[in-house]
C-alpha cells in the first residue's frame, strides 16, 4: 500500500478526538482522544477475521476504512476524510506529530468540515447512501433467533416449542428465525434430516402462525473440510480464518458455477418459504487475491450481495454480518454493526460489553444505510449482564432481536423481551443525542 498525504489538522492534544470506522461489522468502531493508538488485532487470525484482510495496521494512530473524523477539538470544525462511493474504499490514517495530525490514505476520498462530530458523520452518511443508491427503506420485523439458545444444536422441535410459547405469551414477533445448525456443513447447504426432516414444513408452520420463516447462511465463505471445498477447489480464494473446527476458505463470487450454486441455494431456500436471511461472515467475499473474473474484492463482494438479492426478491429481508461496511451499503435491509455480545467475549479488558462500542458509535448509519442490528437481546437470569445489554439494545436498536428459550424466561425477562420487541424505533435517523462518545479503550480487540 501507498499512502498519500491528505490534510493536516492542527489539533488539541487534550480535547482533539478521532472517530474511526472499522471495516466490518466486528471491527473495532469508536472515538479515541487524539494522543491514543486504536484497537489492534493480537494475532492474524483476529486481523483476518475482525480487520480488514490483506491490509497493513500501522504502529500508532488510528486507520478508518473509508472513514476517518476529526474533531480537533480547539474550536476548529470537525474534518470529515470519506470514501468517494463505488468501488473505490480507501484506508485512512491519521498520524499524531507535536499538535498535528496528518492525513494520509491509499486511494481518493473526499472531506468536508462540520460544526460537530455527529453532523459530520450525519452528512456523510446521507452522501454516502445516496451515492450508493440506498432504496427507501422498509421498517424491520422484529425477531426470535435460535443462536444465543441452541446454537449448533437446534432442532425443528425447539422452533416450534418457542413458537408456541410465542404465541401463548403473546410477544410480538415477526420472524422466527432458524440459525447455524441446520446445514450439512458451512457450504454444503443442505438440512440435517435427522433434526430437520422437512424446512418446507417447518416453514409453513411459521407462516401458518401469521410470522415469517427466517435462516441463517454463511454465504461467502466454505469450510475446508466441507464436500464444496473438495469437490470445488477452484472455488476457493485464501484463508478466510478458523471455526467449526476447521480452517475456512474465502468463495471466488466471480466464478459462474459457484454463483449458479448460491443462486439455486438461496432460490430453493425462497421458494421453501424463507424470505429473511441472516447472511454471516461475509468478509469472506471480499478477500485479496485473484479471481476468475478481472474483479476487485469490493466489486466481486458487491457482485455476491447482488446475486442474493436477485434470487430471493425485492421482498425478502437481508440481514448482514461480519461483512464490509461500507461496500455493503445499498444492498442489505439490516446489518450487525457489533460482534457478537453474548457468548464469545462479552466483556472487554475494562468490563464493559463490547457490543456497546460498535452500536453506539454507528448509529448515525440506522434509518441512512440499514436498520442497525446491535444483535440479540439475552433475557434470560443466566446473564449477568442482560441489563446492560438490554439498555443499550433500547437507546441504540433498530432492529429487534431476541434469543432466549421463552420458557426459561423470568418475569424480568419476559417483561424486557415484550417491551424491546415493542418499542422498535422507527427507520429514520436516530436523534444527534445518539453520536459516538469518547472512549479510551487501551489494548487490542
């Protein structure tokens, strides 16, 4: 990579703050004080799967993924450095010299001034989707996910005992979607039949209740084990990191047999009865490396989401995770804009959730982009921290989500789960109160 001078900025070395936008949903996404070093990845798996793959940290200062803002914090106005739109997505960095911080980047990116940080990011926002030719957007559903419950071990029985208790609590949900757990293999999607015998009769009992039938994939990646990556090696792009005790391989979404193979998966899945899909770890297409087709990973990636969008209609709802920020912008209903909050990590080095920095710090982009996904409500007395989390899922949620067996509910819990499915802000921008705060999150992510 070569970096380009931009700006320079004179800045308070006490006041100054640097808001910088990580590169998918996972990635660390927040304000820092000028004189502070953001996240770092403690390993290459944790750069390959929560950064941007395949693009160099530097030592200190702070690198934004088609986003960096500055608020110099002297009474200058804030600076706002941006991706153009399209393809073009640069990294741009801001490096602390005395009282000045220089901007430099990799590729074009425009900039304006703004009296605050939240307009800043506001205007952007507004720019950027209309560039990208964001449609009108629709009012998320509200949902009940099987993940932070059953994870792998779903069954067709636990969806349908929760969607009777559903319907026996009288909660107000839309989906009832049906996560990680049903395929034969991340890749090989095809349903386990001993634990789901028919989707299409699970999906029409969902539909039959008045709900819509929800699934997860993770579309743009293969386990290395799996029948796809043996059967299908020229398929493959690089390393895409490590989980279900494999290693994973990135998809080549410029190859026109594999995008046969998406478009007839997620067609079938449609015509079964789904029409919300959960699309995870989608970085995975947007990999470096060489394709079939003379495509850069932002085209190729964008050129994936289009597929999905073409198979399964203008009706259903796309929700993204662990996928690219800003190339995703234009062609996702919702999307993640946290890790995951509950299981792995909830708490940060300083005790506090880490869900909470992501989705307090993007919620500028709800009712511009997307609805924001902060991801699940966990109600149940076994989490510490379901207040907290249930806080933040009220001031920040767009779209609404829990994932806890009903049965097991409290009447906390159950009270707290009636009343976020209940007060789904509407999808238009959230008031400026909802701007990113100052953090000093030492350490890496």
């Amino acid at each position: 990579m070569t970096f380009s001078p931009v700006d320079e900025v004179t800045v308070s070395r006490t006041a100054g703050r640097v808001y910088e936008e990580g590169w998918q949903s996972w990635s660390p996404t927040t304000t820092y004080g000028v004189t502070e070093t953001s996240r770092r990845p403690e390993s290459d798996l944790r750069h390959l799967m929560r950064f941007r793959p395949g693009v160099d940290q530097p030592e200190s200062g702070f690198q934004g993924e088609g986003l960096l803002a500055v608020d110099p914090g002297n009474g200058d106005p804030v600076r706002v450095y941006g991706a153009p739109g399209g393809s073009e997505v640069p990294s741009i960095r801001g490096e602390l010299a005395g009282d000045t911080l220089r901007i430099s980047a990799d590729g074009p990116v425009t900039s304006f001034t703004s009296p605050d940080l939240a307009a800043g990011l506001a205007r952007f926002g507004d720019e950027y989707a209309a560039a990208a030719g964001v449609p009108p957007l629709t009012a998320p559903p509200t949902v009940w996910c099987s993940w932070y419950r059953y994870f792998e071990n779903v069954t067709e029985a636990d969806m349908l005992e929760n969607l009777d208790s559903i319907e026996r609590a009288e909660l107000p949900v839309d989906v009832l979607q049906l996560d990680d757990g049903w395929e034969a293999g991340v890749g090989d999607w095809t349903p386990l039949q001993d634990k789901f015998p028919s989707l299409a009769d699970l999906a029409q009992r969902i539909r039959q209740s008045g709900r819509r039938a929800g699934i997860w994939l993770a579309p743009f990646i293969a386990g290395a084990e799996t029948g796809l990556a043996r059967e299908h090696p020229e398929w493959l792009m690089g390393p895409a990191g490590t989980n279900w005790g494999q290693e994973l391989r990135g998809l080549d979404l410029s190859n026109p047999a594999l995008r046969d193979y998406l478009w007839n998966t997620f067609r079938g899945l449609h015509e079964t009865g789904f029409d919300y899909f959960k699309l995870d770890f989608l970085y995975g297409g947007a990999l470096p490396g060489n394709r079939h087709a003379d495509l850069s990973a932002v085209d190729a990636y964008r050129s994936g989401l289009e597929l999905i969008r073409d198979a399964v209609g203008p009706d259903s709802y796309l929700v993204g995770c662990g996928a690219p920020i800003l190339p995703s912008v234009g062609l996702v209903d919702g999307m993640r804009v946290s890790p995951d909050t509950f299981h792995e990590h909830a708490q940060d080095a300083g005790g506090e959730l880490r869900g909470a920095m992501g989705t307090t710090a993007r919620a500028w982009q709800h009712g511009r982009f997307w609805a924001n996904d902060p991801d699940c409500l966990v109600a149940r007395p076994g989490f510490a921290l379901r207040k907290e989390w249930a806080a933040v899922i009220e001031e920040y949620g767009g779209l609404r989500s829990v994932s806890d067996r009903i049965s097991e509910l409290d009447g906390w819990g159950l009270d707290a789960t009636r009343r976020i499915l209940s007060t789904a802000p509407p999808i238009s921008p959230f008031p400026p109160t909802c701007s990113p705060t100052p953090t000093s999150p030492n350490g890496a992510s």
